[in-house]
C-alpha cells in the first residue's frame, strides 16, 4: 500500500488521542522518519515533530509518564527510531526522570532537550535558585545541558520585569553553556507580545491551531504574531496543534498538521503523543505533507 493510500484508508481506524499502549495492534508500512529544521535564528537544527511529555499534566505526571517507565521507554524509542530525537519535558511534567531512561539507550548527542522552569510558587511546587533548578534538571535527566530551557507558562505581559531573577540567571548558564537557547511559553496575549520583541527570547512555545482552541488569540492574530517572532529571528515551536486533545478527528488531525506545516512562521510542533500508532499517524501524515 502506498503512503497515500494509506493515509486516506488505513488511519480511520486508529486510536484518537488518548489511547494507550496496552492492547493496541497495528500493520502498517514504514516511511521515512521526521526531518529537521533550523530553529530560527538560535543556530539549532531540530527535528520538525517533538514528542511532548505533558499531557493533561501537572503535580509531576502527565499522560504520558501515567503510561509507566517500561511503556514510556518503549514509546519514545518508538518515536526516536521515527526521527522524534526530540523531547519536550518540564518540571511539572514529573518527566525527567523518564526521560532519563530513554537517554540510557539512544545518543544524547543526537537528541534534543527541551524543559521548562515553573517560575511561581504553589503548594507542590515551591520555587528556587536557577542554578539550584539546573543542577537538579541536571541529575534527572542524566543531561550536562540542555539545547532549549523555557520560562512556563507565562500569563501577563510584565513578565520581563517580574522574572528578571530567572532571566538573568538563565543568560548567565548559557555564558556557561549549561544551556544552548533559552525563551518562554507562553499561555497569554500580552506575554507573547512582549516576548516577540525581547532580545533575551531565542525561542516562544505558543498555542497554534486553526480552530483557534485554547489558544492567545484568534488564529489570524497569533499567526500574525508569530510572524513578527520569525522575522526577528526567534525559534517558533507550536503547542496544542490538536487544541489540546479537542480537534483529533482524522480530519481535524489531518488540517491542523497541514495548517502547521504550511506556515513559515511555524518552524517545529510539539505533539503529546501517547501511543505507537499515535507516532506513527503523525510522522506519515507530516512528512508526506512537506
């Protein structure tokens, strides 16, 4: 069967977002893995697909991490093989240490990390030092750096003056080559407006998707936003490509990875991928869109 054909008839009966692994039988023919892209300005090549570690998460777990190590393993092996040498953790997440696992098996110079520091107290997350939180990082990834490290989940537009401490602190570890490239995720308006423009930003994790789900925006203003980050130069990854598991029809799967890989503004998407068949429909579909 040809990609195509396959595109068109074999996906309709795959698992949507939100299956697991256990069960779960698949045929399929291979195609070529996912490719890699230059992340803007920052001097990065990454693969155009990283494999998200965050699903509905939060309090140190995730989808992806409730599947257990040995099932977590097996599937970002999976997905390395399919050239998603990319993975997209944070603190949060409770992933590093999965990750960790995974980086015993596969070259970590072939691989790209990216984690995200949580810069606001709460009761199962208290915060601390940067350097503090690098070390530790660190320790549970098994990772003397990282390629990408992100203030999470940014929510107003003063964030350039309230988290000073962990911007200045991030710019002295990359100095030290801790860190490659540092930026922000963002989950609001103002704190994306802001990042576009901030030299510190080398790279902006946004909400991008063309239903306009859960996103900063319409779909029309965040993509104009995000093009004034590419034009000065930052890596843009797209996040909730599938508005966060709420458009996983096969057609709605289908449109949003087009939409996504269409754009130039759009340089990589991070997709929170929690089964074998789930990687596999996603690198079929991407690479035979580009």
């Amino acid at each position: 069967m040809n990609r195509r054909k396959f595109l068109q008839t074999g996906l309709a009966g795959a698992a949507v977002l939100g299956a697991g692994l256990a069960g779960l039988s698949y045929n399929r023919t291979v195609h070529a893995g996912i490719d890699k892209v230059r992340l803007g300005s920052t001097g990065l090549f990454v693969p155009r697909v990283a494999m998200g570690t965050g699903s509905i998460g939060g309090r140190r777990e995730s989808n992806q991490t409730r599947l257990g190590m040995q099932n977590f393993v097996k599937l970002a092996r999976h997905a390395f093989d399919r050239g998603l040498k990319f993975y997209d953790m944070a603190d949060t997440y409770g992933s590093h240490p999965f990750v960790r696992e995974v980086l015993k098996e596969v070259p970590r110079e072939e691989t790209t990390l990216l984690t995200k520091i949580w810069t606001t107290d709460m009761s199962w997350l208290k915060t601390e030092p940067v350097e503090n939180t690098l070390d530790r990082f660190r320790l549970e990834t098994g990772s003397d750096y990282f390629d990408i490290v992100l203030l999470h989940c940014l929510m107003n537009g003063n964030w350039q003056e309230e988290k000073k401490i962990f911007t200045e602190s991030l710019l002295k570890a990359k100095q030290q080559g801790i860190v490659k490239t540092v930026g922000v995720s963002c989950h609001n308006w103002d704190a994306m407006e802001a990042a576009v423009e901030d030299p510190w930003v080398d790279v902006i994790l946004a909400r991008i998707n063309p239903f306009g789900t859960h996103m900063d925006g319409t779909t029309a203003d965040v993509m104009g936003l995000l093009e004034t980050a590419r034009k000065n130069g930052k890596g843009v990854i797209g996040m909730k490509i599938f508005g966060n598991g709420d458009n996983t029809s096969v057609e709605e799967r289908q449109r949003s990875l087009a939409y996504a890989m269409g754009s130039p503004n759009i340089h990589c998407v991070t997709l929170g991928l929690e089964s074998v068949e789930q990687v596999d429909d996603a690198v079929d579909r991407v690479m035979n869109l580009v």
